[in-house]
C-alpha cells in the first residue's frame, strides 16, 4: 500500500492545532515509506526492532528522531543507546539501569517514557502504580537518565466505555507525578493512543500519538 500522504496532512493539522506530537510507526515497512513522510516534514519515527531500527536510522536521515516504542531487552539497550531520542515502553528499574549504564558510555543522557499497564489484557506490558511510584524513587539516583513521562496502550478494543477510563486513569497517574519535578524526572510527555484511539486518548490528555496503519497501511508480519 502507497503512504497515505493526504491523511497525513489531514492528521498532522488536527494535532498542530491540538498541540499534540506525532510519532509516526514506521515497523516492518520499508525506508521509502519513511523517505515519502519525511519529504513532508516529519522527523519524528517509531520502531519496535532494534536490528530494523538500527538498519533504517544508519540508511536513512541524521536528524530523524527515532522513537524507540516496543518491547526492549536489557541486552539490546547498547545498539540503540548512541542514536535514539527517546525510549517509550521502560517498564522495569533493571531497564531503567542498563539505559543508565549505556547512555554513560555513550556520554548521553537518554530521556524515558515509564509504561504503565492500563489495558484488560495481561499481555501488554507496564507496571502498576505502587511498581512506577517505586521506579520513580529509586530513578533518582541514575544521572544518565531522563524521565520525561509515562507511555501506555489502551485495551484492544472499540468500545470508549472500555478505552476512556483507560486512557484517564494513566492522565492522572501523569498529572500526579509531573508535581514532582526532581533533577531528572521532568515531565512533558504523555505517549497514548495509536491508529484506532488517538482521538479518544488527546480528549483525555495525550500530547504524543503513536501512529502506524492509518499511514503506512496494514503490516504484513509474514514477509
Ligand atoms: C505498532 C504500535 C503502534 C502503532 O499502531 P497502529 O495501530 O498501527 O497505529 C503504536 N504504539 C505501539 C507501542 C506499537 O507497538
């Protein structure tokens, strides 16, 4: 499928108006689809692989901002921590340290989303409450980390009654902690919503979207 150039336009118009960020979720399609919205003036892109991530950020511009939102092994942090520009799903303080550990090597600090779990599925990742209120404490004494704020994925589903306490429940757990503004724990970002919910997720609060099908169109994991 072609990327969907007019409904780019059309979504990045909402969310300028909005004041919501977009990162757009380029994984599993191919560096063209990236260099087409990039012609268009987007520079910030997600990717779930770190092998992909590391393949498409050495092929394609320097001044991408690449969005690391997937599943990220402790093993891994070392090949994305030179480039990446912000690291969305750290659902573990383990993580949390390596990142830690990698951006000093490195001589970075690495700004962090902390995921929290919102959805009815046990397979989505995140921690609760009492484990990111942890998380946040013991974080201060990592200085090679930033904690810009929280990340989450709403249960897979259409109904709004399921998706907006959701998405509210995570915006307070947000409004909560950004009151607590420590040297590296700094909030400004609120990482929800993706093709299916973004609007429900900016009317309770988001102020980064993350969007892959309505761009790229539907991703073929088989290739
Ligand atoms: C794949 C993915 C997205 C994009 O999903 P779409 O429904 O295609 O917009 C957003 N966030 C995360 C964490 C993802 O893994």
């Amino acid at each position: 499928m072609p990327v969907a150039i007019e409904k780019y336009q059309e979504i990045k118009s909402f969310l300028d108006q909005k004041q919501v960020a977009l990162v757009a979720v380029s994984k599993t399609k191919p560096q063209e689809d990236i260099q087409e919205l990039y012609a268009l003036g987007q520079r910030d892109f997600g990717e779930n692989y770190v092998q992909e991530l590391v393949d498409k950020a050495a092929a394609l511009p320097q001044d991408i901002h690449w969005h690391f939102i997937g599943h990220l092994q402790s093993n891994k942090v070392k090949y994305i921590a030179p480039f990446v520009h912000l690291i969305h799903g750290v659902d573990s303080f383990k993580l949390l340290v390596e990142i830690n550990k990698q951006a000093a090597k490195n001589n970075r600090v690495i700004p962090v989303l902390l995921q929290v779990h919102i959805a009815k599925e046990e397979t989505k990742f995140g921690m609760d409450a009492t484990e990111l209120k942890a998380a946040m404490e013991d974080a201060s004494a990592l200085d090679h980390i930033v904690v810009k704020g929280l990340m989450g994925m709403a249960s897979f589903s259409d109904d709004p009654l399921v998706v907006q306490p959701e998405f509210a429940y995570l915006n307070g757990l947000y409004q909560e902690h950004k009151k607590n503004k420590t040297h590296n724990i700094d909030f400004s970002v609120l990482s929800m919503g993706m093709s299916g919910d973004y609007q429900l997720a900016i009317e309770n609060g988001s102020n980064l979207i993350r969007i892959g099908s309505l761009l790229f169109g539907a991703r073929n994991y088989n290739k």
